[in-house]
C-alpha cells in the first residue's frame, strides 16, 4: 500500500518488482486490496491508494446492506387470538415479538414478550382475553421495507429498546402486508458476516 501511495498510478509489474517478486505471486494481494476498497485499478494505467480509512470503507460497507438480505420469515397472530394462544405461539415459535394481523391479514399490532407478561401478571383469564386489547397499535409501531439499509433499523432498535421490526410492503389502500422482520439476530448475523469479509 506504502508503495501505491507514495508512486501512484503504479503498475501491478512495478509493485512486483520493487519488491522482487512476480507479478502472479502480487496477484491476490493486489485483488484483495482492491476489493476491501484501500486501492482503485484502472486498465493499462495501474493502482492508485484511495485514501481510505478502515473506517470510512466499514461505514462504506454497511450502508451496502440492505434489510432484504438478512430478513427472516415473520410470526404472525390474528387479532382476535386470545393471549393464552399467542403466549403458545411465541414458545412454540421461539421468537420475541409476534405481528398482529387483521382479517385481510395487514398489520394491526404488534406484541412483545413484556406485552404478553403484563397481560399475565393481571387477574385476566388468558384464554378469553384477545391480543386486540394489549397489543401495540398503529403509529406506535416501527417498520421497516425491504429496500432499507440495515444500519438504520439497527438504529430505531437501540433508539426505541425494541427487539424486532416487521419488514412491510405497503398496498395501493396503503395498509401494510407484513413480509418479513428484522431481528436483533438477523442484524448481528449481518455484522458477523461483514467481519468474516475482512
């Protein structure tokens, strides 16, 4: 790198034999500092150092990510389930949050785990009480679309102490058809993965 900075545009053959190797020997390391975006390649012109920090090419790389790439099937409960269902469902499903869903299956609400504990805590009957009554309801409920960055759900998930946002399409009526969620899982799968690039 110390050399494409001080000699740039320099040719992959001038690199090589500075440092008295060949230039198929250079080859992956060349590719390698391109790729992690330290160095720019220009045909029959040669490498220029961009100028980059590892920083500013992190940041470059996370806002490359997109909600569409690390989604997860959604959990879905219809509104007029009782708690006692949806309390089964969350067990039996393994997840945080289940999306409350109307009868034309668009989004209505949202239950947490502290939700369905609250509701417990009370001297309700479980069985007969539906989610309706307890749920998070519209505008208090965060979403997301496929084509959003990452980065910034991650962001309304610390500024909001949530756990999971539903990944929405939204129809021409303008009522939200839940197609996915991001978790705080799916964005360390994400993190974990932009690591292991590296």
């Amino acid at each position: 790198m110390q050399i494409v900075k001080d000699n740039g545009p320099i040719t992959g053959e001038q690199i090589a034999d500075r440092l008295n190797l060949t230039r198929a020997t250079l080859r992956p390391d060349l590719a390698i500092l391109t790729m992690a975006g330290y160095l720019d390649a220009r045909p029959r012109v040669g490498y220029f150092y961009t100028g980059k920090t590892g920083t500013q090419l992190l940041t470059e790389n996370l806002n490359k990510i997109f909600v569409k790439d690390y989604q997860s099937i959604p959990v879905v409960v219809n509104e007029n389930v009782s708690v006692y269902d949806a309390i089964v469902t969350m067990f039996l499903e393994d997840v945080g949050t289940l999306f409350v869903v109307d009868a034309n299956t668009y989004l209505v609400g949202v239950l947490s785990r502290k939700d369905l504990l609250r509701a417990s805590i009370g001297k309700q009957e479980l069985s007969t009480l539906p989610v309706n009554i307890i749920m998070t309801r519209m505008p208090n409920i965060t979403v997301c679309e496929k084509d959003d960055q990452l980065i910034g759900v991650a962001k309304d998930l610390i500024h909001k102490q949530i756990d999971s946002v539903p990944v929405i399409k939204k129809t021409e009526n303008g009522d939200l058809e839940v197609i996915g969620r991001i978790t705080k899982t799916n964005i360390t799968k994400a993190f974990v993965a932009l690591a292991d690039e590296y």
